[in-house]
C-alpha cells in the first residue's frame, strides 16, 4: 500500500484536509482548513475540495479520502446533515471524482474518524463493542464490533424527549446557548446514558474539536461504560478516509 494519501473531511461549518502518512496514522503535512461554502451546495463543495487537492498533490497521484456529515452507501449520501438537502440521493463519488479528476473514496465522517482511532488512536486493539461519538456541528457516531465497522450508524439523530438530540447536545449547542461545561455536561449525560442502554457498549471513544478539553467535561459523566477521548483528537476523520482510500485503491489492483 502506498504509504502517503489525501483525507479530506467536510462539515457543516468547515473543511479540513492533510496528506497523511498512512501507516503511522498522522499528517504528513499541514493541515488547510477552510469555511464550508455558505448552504453546503454540491457544486460548491466540489470546487472548494478541488482548489484544496491542488495545494496537497502536485502530481497528481495521491489516492484521496473524502468523508462527509450523511449516510454514504455505494458512494450515494442518503442523508444531509448541516449542508444542502440536495445532498439527498447524490452519486457523491461521481460528483468528487468529476471535479478532482480522479477516483476517490467517499464515506461517513463518523465512520472516517472512528477507523482512525481503531487503527492508530485510543481503541486500538480493542475488543468488544466500541462506539465513537464526534461532538461538532452535530454528533456523529460510529460503531465496531471486534474492531469491524458497521457502517452509517446515526446514532447523533438519536429521538430523545421528543428532539432530534443533537440539536441540545453537540458542540455547536453549547456555543449557540452559551452553556459552560456543566450545563453541557448534563445533556451529555442524557444522552450517553440513553446510548449505554440501547447498546451496552464495552468502550465509547469521544472525538471532535472538543475532545481537545475532554477534562473539563469527559469526568462530569457519570455512565457504566468507560468513555475516553480521542487521541487523533479533530484529525480523525483526515486520517481515516486517507487510510481507508489508500486500501481501496490497493484492492482495485
């Protein structure tokens, strides 16, 4: 497998993206970051990713990872989450492709962050059910069982007192309401508690930007389960989808 390849990672508010060193698991280069074009249109997006690509591969050669906030399924996004509705139903792959002149590999940026900590970060040769939950613009989750992907769990959509639930609990809910840590941590609670006891998880890994500050929130939870924070921390979706484009290329081979 080659050793370097590009992971792009698209949100709600920004795109983030790397070269990344495939078989360490971390960047290889700077991380660009840039502003998610205003209402998350597909063509927008495309172009923005493509003006990225061309600062990160100029020979053009890198297989390129690109996860992003919807269900992917057969290189289709089936959902949109903080980005154009007209994401529902796309050949997403066929868009990318189109627009960066090459194959890519699109899939969940959940699933994207939750591979990389699989394989490089906190739930590395772990064992059992492991849950990683993004806390961002929304709350992304990914699931493995013995370190097997189960793909587009969107648990962060879970129905909780009768709301979309990551309208109360992600990040961006803490900044648009100016809550502190403990307020914050309260709705947390809710809605770890309420994934402990629909899963019975054996570990839940907690990623995002966030993560970065796990210790003013992380001990505030009260829950059967062990909860850790990410070790590739707001990287991980990068790192992720440049892994897991890289063994997608090697398997066409």
């Amino acid at each position: 497998m080659r050793r370097k390849a590009i992971g792009i990672d698209i949100g709600g508010t920004g795109i983030k993206a790397a070269l990344v060193d495939t078989k360490k698991g971390s960047l290889a280069s700077e991380r660009i970051r840039i502003e998610t074009p205003a209402g998350g249109e597909p063509e927008a997006i495309a172009a923005a990713c493509a003006q990225i690509v061309e600062q990160l591969d100029e020979k053009g050669n890198r297989a390129i990872g690109i996860c992003f906030p919807a269900v992917v399924k057969h290189g289709h996004t089936q959902s949109a989450a903080n980005v154009s509705k007209r994401w529902i139903g796309l050949d997403a792959h066929e868009l990318f492709s189109h627009s960066l002149k090459r194959q890519v590999h699109v899939l969940n940026d959940a699933d994207a962050a939750g591979v990389a900590e699989l394989n490089f970060g906190a739930g590395k040769n772990k064992d059992g059910l492991v849950i990683m939950a993004t806390l961002g613009t929304g709350i992304g989750t990914a699931i493995f069982y013995d370190g097997k992907l189960i793909p587009n769990a969107e648990l962060g959509h879970l129905e909780i007192d009768g709301v979309d639930y990551e309208t109360r609990a992600a990040y961006s809910a803490m900044e648009r309401e100016n809550l502190n840590f403990e307020e914050w941590a309260k709705r947390l609670q809710t809605y770890f508690s309420h994934l402990e006891n629909l899963l019975v998880p054996d570990l839940i890994i907690v990623g995002g930007g966030i993560s970065k500050q796990s210790e003013k929130f992380l001990p505030l939870l009260n829950l059967k389960t062990a909860i850790i924070p990410a070790q590739t921390k707001n990287s991980a979706g990068i790192i992720g989808a440049a892994y897991l484009a890289n063994k997608a290329l090697e398997r066409k081979r």
